[in-house]
C-alpha cells in the first residue's frame, strides 16, 4: 500500500509544475504564488512523512485517515487543473497543424485562463464533496426498504421484518455517539429481526468496546446474529505474537455477545413460528484470493430440511456466484456487504455507478441468478477515506412475502 501510495504521490509531484501553469495564468501575484509552492511543499513533507511512519501494528487508524483526506482534498483534484491545461496543449497542437484562418494565436491566452479556472473550480467542488463527505456524508444513514417474495416461504413468515446493517468498522469513528441517530434509525423499524453481516472491525477487537453499550440497544424481537468479515481476523495488522493475535476473535465475539448477538460460524439457527422454521444459515469470511476463504457452506447447512426456507450471512458477495448459487443445497437469500460502494459513487433511482464496479459484479442492491437471490448492504461504517460521497450508509429492512 505504501509502495502505491508514494508511487502516485511521485507523479502528483510531476505534474505539480504542470499546476502551476494554471497557478500563473490566474493570479499574477507573486505573494500567492510562493503562498501556493509553500502550502504545497508542506502538503508533500506531511503526506510523505506519514506514509513512512505508518505501522500496521498502530492500533487507532485516524492517522491513516487523515492521509488519505489530505490526498483527495488537496492532491487529487489538481488532476482536474492537469486535464484541463492538457485539452488546452492539444488545443494549441491541432490548431499548429489544422491551422485555420478563425484561429489565431492572440485566442490562447483567454482560452488558456477560462480552462484554468475552470480546472480549478472543478478541483475545489471535488474537494468540498470530500469535506462533506467526511464531515457529514458517513452520518447520512437511511433505510433502503426491500419488498421480497421468497418461493415456499411458511405461511407464518409473510411480512416477517429483517434488519441487515454491514461493515461497521468501528475503529474508524472519532466519535462513536454520533452514531446514535443510526441506532435510532434501526428500532424504529421494529424488525422481527437483525442481522450484521461482518466487518464489525477494522483490526482489533478492543476497537468495538465503546460501540457495545449502543449496539446493546438495538432491538429484535427475534433476536440478533452476525458473522465476521475479512476484517475481523485481524490479518492486516502486526501482532506481538500469533497468541496475541489468537485471541482477538474469541475477544470480538465476546464483546458483540455482550452487545446481544450471537456470532454465527459455518453454522445455523431456526426462528419457529406456529410450528413453521425459518433457517437463517451464517458463514465465516469467503471471498476472492487474496481474502480469506474460511467459510464452509456445506458444513453451516447440514442437518438442514432440503424444503426449508434458508436466509444465508456471508460477508463477501463474490461468495455467491462462485459457490452459493451453484451449490446442491438451495439456499433463498444471500445478504452479504464487504463492497461499501467504495463510499463513492452516483447511486440514484435509474443512475448506479461506482468505481467498485470494476472490481465486483454484484456491488450494491438486489440480484437474482438461478432462482437466488443475492442482496449487497452498501455498509453502514467507512474504512481508508473516513467520508461518503454519492453512496450514503445503508441500513436494509427486508419484508418477505
């Protein structure tokens, strides 16, 4: 990560003499000039010295976050200022060979300012939604509201409520109380019950301790399960010793037990209505390699009815395609998280597009694939960039029919 990080810093860096072309073409003043190199000479000294400083073993990742801010605030947009200055260059290239008597060189210092500004307003309406995003978009929560009609669903289950929040990661809040509307939120519905599917963590389990007297009042009337995400392990952090590092799920799981969910690994529970059951199946972590692959679906169904109404947790929605949905046992409903939208995006009625497209199928919302249905929370927390842009936190209330 360090190595990329520093990688495109360089290049940032490169191009930073290209910004200034701009810098010079807006202002003449020499004052804002050197003001513009020193600001900047203190971003690059800042940004660089942190990445060298960092430690996976750092148990509050805040240093991290405030990073990757400082780089999509105050590095990143002056890549609008470069595409811009360069639509200008190639301007000035094809006018020198399709020279045109419309055209004459007295039109390029005008063009050349109107492109400036217009690279640097674009710039700075990128960064404004990067502050909102940090300072108020991680705290837009609302309900997504999900109508499903499941095939053989027991009689005694139709209109069955189910509240499914994912990837909290905990460890990225400064102050976890704000969280508290969220919580709200979520009773509000009055679910008949609520399910978190991983990612409770960033690393560490002690990052959930001050969340547990919160998340102990969401309420269920049919209890409350979860399962971990990639996340929970602890594998991307530096541990004294593997003992240490052992310790931290059975560390996890009793702090949530303590918060009132049960942790559900490579196993399954029933709800029973009037005689009827409904399965609900939870599976550790399964995704694409380089994650890990501990989940065992096989294994979390067995004892299972064939005819049953099954609801599976599995964190890692790439789970789905490669072994769910293929599998002998029928599984109903997969909710999964793990994608988080990439906290950006544009995600409107008839509009959904995120970067994380590119590297997940099934990213966000219902899917049906061989009479199966996958669902993708968004995620209700952050993780890297502590902020959400066009992909708010999503709390997902199910209706089944």
């Amino acid at each position: 990560m360090q190595k990329n990080i520093l990688i495109a810093t360089g290049i940032l860096f490169l191009l930073e003499f290209y910004v200034y072309e701009a810098v010079k073409t807006v202002t003449a003043n020499s004052s804002v000039r050197i003001a513009y190199w020193i600001c900047t000479a203190l971003l690059y000294i800042f940004f660089i010295s942190e990445i060298f400083l960092f430690k996976k073993s750092d148990p509050h990742p805040q240093r991290m976050q405030v990073v990757v801010s400082v780089f999509l605030m105050f590095l990143l947009p002056k890549l609008f200022v470069v595409l811009f200055l360069f639509l200008d260059d190639f301007g000035r290239v094809a006018n020198y060979v399709f020279k045109t008597a419309t055209q004459t060189e007295a039109s390029f210092p005008d063009r050349r300012k109107f492109l400036s500004l217009t690279g640097v307003a674009l710039g700075g309406i990128f960064s404004a939604l990067i502050l909102d995003g940090i300072v108020f978009g991680k705290y837009r929560h609302h309900v997504r509201k999900v109508k499903l009609k499941i095939s053989g669903l027991p009689a005694s289950f139709k209109g069955y409520k189910i509240i499914q929040i994912s990837d909290v990661h905990a460890g990225s809040f400064f102050n976890p109380e704000k969280l508290q509307p969220a919580i709200d939120l979520i009773n509000r519905q009055d679910a008949d019950l609520v399910v978190f599917t991983g990612d409770m963590v960033n690393n560490f389990a002690h990052e959930f301790e001050q969340f547990v007297p919160m998340f102990t009042t969401i309420k269920a009337k049919d209890g409350k399960f979860s399962i971990l995400g990639n996340h929970d392990y602890g594998n991307y952090a530096e541990w004294d010793s593997l003992a240490e590092k052992a310790q931290n799920v059975p560390k996890l799981i009793g702090l949530q037990k303590k918060a009132g969910f049960e942790m559900l690994r490579n196993e399954h529970r029933f709800i029973e209505k009037n005689g009827e059951k409904l399965y609900l199946v939870g599976v550790e972590n399964w995704g694409e390699k380089p994650f890990p692959q501990y989940g065992d679906l096989s294994k979390a169904v067995t004892g299972i009815p064939a005819e049953a109404t099954k609801i599976l947790l599995s964190h890692d929605p790439t789970h789905f395609d490669a072994i769910v949905k293929n599998h002998p046992v029928h599984v109903h409903l997969t909710l999964s998280g793990h994608t988080h939208g990439m906290q950006f995006g544009l995600d409107l009625k008839n509009v959904r597009w995120s970067p994380v497209q590119y590297r997940y199928k099934k990213w966000a919302d219902l899917y049906e694939s061989a009479g199966k249905f996958l669902y993708v929370n968004r995620g209700f927390g952050v993780i890297g960039y502590p902020g959400r842009v066009g992909i708010a936190p999503e709390i997902t209330l199910f209706e089944l029919s």
